[in-house]
C-alpha cells in the first residue's frame, strides 16, 4: 500500500502513515463489531460476507485514489473491514460446519492463511514488475476478497436451503 501511495506522488512520510490508518481501522473494527453485530441482531456469516466484499472493494477502489486524504481513507476502511471479518472467521467456522469438524477446520483455515502469506507478495510484486502499475496488484488482491466473499456466500444460501 506504501509503495502504491509513493507511485501517485505522495511523500513517503505521508504514505507510511497509512499503515498506521490500516491497524487503526482494524483495532476499531476488532473492538467494535461484537457490539454492532449483537445490538443489530445481524447474522455472523452475512456480516462476514459484508466485510469481505468491502475489503475487496476498498483495495480495488486505492486504483483510483490520488491524495492522501482519499488514501487514508480508504485503507481505514480495509483496515475496519480486516479487523471485522477475521475475527469472525472463527465464529462463521463453528456456525457453519458445527462442533465437529471446527477443529480440522481451523487447521485448514491457518494453512490457507500461511500460504496465502507466503506466496501473496511475491505474485503481487510479480504483476508489478510484469506491468510496472500497483493497480493491476490492487485489483488482484481485490479480486481475491471478492472470491472469498462469493465462496461463503453460496456456501451460506446452499445451507439456508438446506436447513429450510
């Protein structure tokens, strides 16, 4: 994100600030979403879905943002949805497939995060180079959200039917 705000012209000062605007978005959305999500009576899957697309609309929409102001926010507000929807991953976990199969689960779910850590920067910097623009890594990372977000919601609608 710090090199996408330095490639629009914004100092690097400024633009190191916005990682700070990320983990300032997450702390309040990790501290505020059980209240929000309890006091609405909003179901945990669809929340999660929400944030997920969020997230991925706020990475997709840094290919348009030129100043610091509009960057800043912007990346409070993937740094909001980030803090929402992983902690709620365990929840949505055990809501969908139950007490039983939460354990491998969870195996699964640390796994995935692992690779998608692991290999995640080397293919953005790869787009990078290959197109030498940040906006086609944004929109890459971007998609991504949207794929998660889409997977749990069939996942979801496929159960609501189910369980009628």
């Amino acid at each position: 994100m710090v090199a996408k705000a330095v490639s629009t012209g914004i100092p690097k000062i400024q633009a190191s600030f916005l990682m700070t605007c990320i983990g300032i978005g997450s702390l309040i959305g990790r501290s505020t979403h059980g209240f929000v999500i309890d006091l609405a009576h909003i179901p945990p899957v669809p929340a999660y879905i929400f944030h997920l697309y969020l997230a991925g609309i706020m990475l997709t929409l840094t290919m348009v943002a030129k100043s610091f102001a509009v960057f800043g926010v912007m990346v409070g507000f993937f740094g909001y949805a980030i803090g929402v929807y992983w902690p709620m991953a365990f929840v949505c976990l055990k809501h969908s497939l139950g007490d039983e199969l939460l354990s491998p689960a969870l195996g699964w779910i640390c796994f995935t995060v692992g690779v998608t850590g692991l290999f995640s920067p080397p293919i953005g910097g790869w787009i990078f180079d290959v197109t030498a623009n940040y906006n086609f890594s944004m929109l890459a990372g971007g998609l991504c959200y949207f794929l998660a977000g889409s997977i749990v919601l069939i996942q979801y609608l496929v159960n609501k039917c189910l369980h009628r």
